[in-house]
C-alpha cells in the first residue's frame, strides 16, 4: 500500500504535477555550508526514527544494503512527499528536490559522515 | 573555659578519622541531587549534580544512544543505561565509570526496572520481544518474543514496571498491550489485549502505577488500561480528537510522560497537532485542550503541578511552552536554546533542567523566576534523568 501511494506520486511527478514544489535548488550544486545541515538534519532529526547510525529504529533501516535495491528516484519521492499510513513525513516543506536527492546519494553510497 | 576545650578534643577525634575515611573515599557522598544526561551521539552520560549546579563526570562507551534512555536501581548508585544498538549498561554514578555492560539484542528502545529493583527488563525492536536481566550481574534470567495476532514479531514500545510486580508494554506493529507477570522466571506469565488500534507509538503508567496508557499514531486517540481492573480490558479515550482534520506532519514522535497527571488531569500530547489534550481523570472527558507553538514532544507536569513545561517537535524545538494547570492555558514560552529535545525538573521542582542539542548545552532554569542559573557543556545532549525516578513507579 504505501509502495503503491509512493508509485502514485513518483507518476504524479512525471506527468509533471506539483512539480514546482520540487523544483527549488533542483539541479543547483549545494553549497558546502548547506549540505552541512543537511548532514546534521540527517544524523539528528531523520535518526530520531532511523537511528543515529541510520541502522533502524521506529523507522527500518537506511543502510547501503537495505537501499541498494530501491529505485533512488523513488526514495527521493519518500523524502519529499512522505509514506501515507506509516510515521514518515514529507519534508518538502523542509528540503528542495536536490537536497532530498543529496541525501538520498549519501545513504546508499553509505557516505553519512 | 575547660570544659569548651575538652568538647574541642572530643570532636577533634572522629574529625581526623573522617578525614582519613574522605582521603581514602574521596567522593563520600549522597545520590539524591545528581542528574545524568545522555550524550547520545558521544555514547556516553554526563553526571551532573543539582545543589552547585555542576558536571561531577563523564562515562564513555556506551555505544549508540540514538534514544538513549535509562532507569535507576532502588539505592540510586547505579544506572541501567538502555542503547539503540541493544546494548544494556550499568553505569556506577558515584565511582563514574562502567560496572558492567553487554549487547543483549540488535536494536532495542528502552526499558524498566521492576518494583523490587532485582529485574531490568529491556524492550527490543529486532528482534521484537522483551529480554529480562539480573539487576546485579545483567546475567539474562527470561525472554519473550513479541509475535502478535499477525503471526509475526512486533517491536516493542512503551514498557513500564508496574505496581503489581510485573511489567506493561505495547506491541507497535500488530497494535496490542501485554503484561507480564516474571514470578515464574522459568516460565513468565502473559495476559495480552489484542486490537488495541493502529501503531501505537509509545505508553506509559500513571504516577499511581493504576492507569497504563498507550497513544495511537495511526488514528486519533488514546488506549487505557485500567491495572486495578485488567478484567475489564482496554478502552478507547479521546477517540477522534482530531475531529476528522488532516493531522500535520509528524517530525519527532512524541513521547507520553509518566508524569504528565496533575490532580483530576492528565496531559497528553496531541499528535501532529500544536495543542496538549487534558482529560479528567475519573470520567476519561476531554476537559481543555491547551494550543501550543509547535507539536509537543514531552508534556513534563512540575512537581508542584501548577505548571507543565513542553518540549516541542521540529521545527519549533528552540522553544518551551508553559502551561497553566489551574486555568488550563498557555502561560509563556521560553526559547532556552537550540533544539531542546528533554527536560527534567529537580525534585521539588525549583530548577528545570533541559538538554539543548545544537548547543551542545544542557541549560538549568530557575522555575519560579525562568532564568538561567547554570548553562553546562555537553556533547549533543538529550535525555536527562533525576536519580528521584529510582523511587517512582513507571519511571
């Protein structure tokens, strides 16, 4: 169910609806200082429910071999719009597309510093 | 003339041979003032003590403490320090350092202490169930594997000691309360209540130890057990306090606080809304619901309760609110530092303690006048524990 709400959003966004909430800082190199706070954000506020060390808690695990075999695109559209029926929040209010896309490339490169 | 000076020699004696007691034990010293804060990515707890305000120590090597928490042992010497990586340490808080420690389980949340402090018990995710120790070696004495009605292994959350000798905790993903009963260590009894509601997130007991409590994620409302009466089995209160509104993100879950009851009320945080709910105690009603600047995390009654103090959820955790208990509304809010994620009063209730984690800071108020009395270093603080919780049931 929540694959299939997630499915239903990853079309909504290529058929281009509710594109421009997504659309700031899309494909602008992210300034040093900022993916500072992400990384902090990261650590802190996502592992209050995926563990400090990203090895589960509430939420599963945000490990490279938990997410190796997810499509990224897809877990982008997790950051940013949420999993319907479970605890997992959008944070597009928080984060622009780049910035989810971020993060989402250090996870399952398993880079976190 | 004389006799002053034979009462002068007469205390000089045992002064010397406490002394020479003090040099040999150089902390001869009571527990009854000291805090511990959890570092909780350091991996390690700050001893700190409430009458000069002051860091006694640090105690390293306790691994992750994402959610760190930790309950003491019934003379206060020691702490049982409960880590995500399922690690259970024994902190000694006189001597400072670690008295013992192992990695009972791959991924746990919390635990409990029994009444008779011989039994730590610790509620685990992965995999899902409750693993009871002796509080003296941390030797395991009993197991028991959360699988739900589903069939399969659920999380634990919100496990408490409870008045009756035993234990309360929640199963998250199947949605049901257990209790536990270990006077058979061999073979611990378990009475479980089933269909409880969807994703309860976190439970906790009443100051009394009568009313055990569990709060739902997945719809508006709060589950109650009455331990006087397990008879009669769970019931639904608050059941759609979100009066069909669509709730707002959720981005820290909050936590319901065993001492969030204040005489006929008790508190609770309203999840993925900006409002504290109070209900009567006898009759379950919904009497206020009291608005917040941001969604409350821990609802923390002052001792006295007058007053109840709130952490709030991201974005809005660099601010207290304060409540009113007597007119059951707002009272001020507070912005004592940058990402305040727990809070503990002293005893008596004259300080308030608070962790702020982007300040590496845990910041010590006056409650009466809200100033700052004391602001001590600490490396990304977050839960903070008064040694007054070794004599609190649920705590």
């Amino acid at each position: 169910m929540p694959e299939r709400a997630a499915a239903a959003l990853l079309f909504l966004l290529l058929a281009g609806i509710g594109r421009p909430e997504v659309e700031r800082g899309a494909g602008v190199e992210l300034a040093p200082a900022r993916k500072g706070e992400l990384v902090h954000l990261l650590r802190h506020d996502c592992g209050s429910c995926h563990g400090l060390t990203m090895k589960g808690g509430l939420g599963p695990p945000l490990l490279p071999e938990t997410l190796r075999d997810k499509d990224p695109e897809g877990l982008v559209v997790t950051v940013l719009y949420g999993r319907p029926g479970t605890p997992m929040p959008p944070w597009k209010h928080e984060l622009a597309e780049a910035e989810a896309r971020f993060l989402v490339e250090l996870l399952v490169e398993g880079r976190v510093p | 003339m004389k006799r002053r000076t034979a009462i002068g020699l007469g205390v000089a004696a045992p002064l010397l041979a406490s002394r020479r007691a003090r040099a040999a034990c150089p902390e001869l010293r009571g527990t009854g003032d000291l805090v511990v804060v959890v570092e909780r990515a350091r991996g390690s707890v700050l001893i700190a003590e409430t009458t000069g305000r002051t860091v006694l120590g640090r105690v390293e090597g306790l691994g992750d403490l994402s959610h760190g928490s930790l309950v003491f042992s019934r003379d206060a010497r020691f702490a049982f320090v409960f880590g995500r990586d399922g690690g259970l340490s024994k902190v000694d808080l006189l001597e400072r350092r670690l008295v013992g420690r192992i990695l009972q389980a791959g991924n746990a949340i919390g635990g409990a202490i029994s009444q008779d402090g011989r039994l730590v018990a610790v509620a685990n995710y992965e995999p899902g169930g409750v693993r009871l120790f002796d509080s003296a070696t941390l030797g395991p004495l009993a197991e028991v594997a959360a699988v739900g009605s589903d069939g399969k292994r659920s999380k634990v959350v919100g496990l408490v000691d409870t008045a009756e000798g035993g234990f309360a905790f929640t199963l998250y993903d199947s949605g049901e309360i257990w209790l536990l009963d270990p006077s058979d260590l061999s073979a611990p009894r378990i009475t479980r209540f089933a269909g409880i509601g969807s994703l309860p997130y976190d439970a906790n007991v009443t100051p009394d130890g009568r009313f055990y409590l569990a709060g739902l994620f997945g719809e508006d409302g709060i589950v109650l057990l009455d331990l006087w009466h397990v008879e009669a089995g769970p019931r639904r209160i608050l059941d759609g306090y979100g009066r069909g509104e669509a709730p707002l993100p959720v981005y820290k879950m909050p936590h319901l606080e065993g001492r969030g009851a204040a005489g006929e009320h008790l508190l609770l945080p309203a999840v993925g809304r900006h409002e504290v709910l109070v209900v009567d105690k006898r009759s379950w009603q919904e009497v206020a619901r009291i608005p917040t600047p941001g969604q409350p995390v821990f609802v923390v009654v002052r001792p006295d309760g007058r007053e109840a103090w709130v952490s709030l959820a991201h974005p809005h955790n660099g601010k207290v609110a304060i409540l009113d208990l007597e007119r059951l509304e707002p009272a001020g809010t507070l912005s004592p530092g940058r990402a305040i994620l727990h809070l503990e009063f002293t005893p008596r209730g004259e300080q308030v303690w608070l962790s702020a984690r982007d300040d590496d800071r845990v910041v010590v108020l006056d409650t009466r006048r809200r100033e700052v009395l004391a602001s001590l270093p600490a490396d990304k603080p977050s839960g903070i524990f008064s040694t007054a919780r070794a004599h609190r049931i649920g705590s």
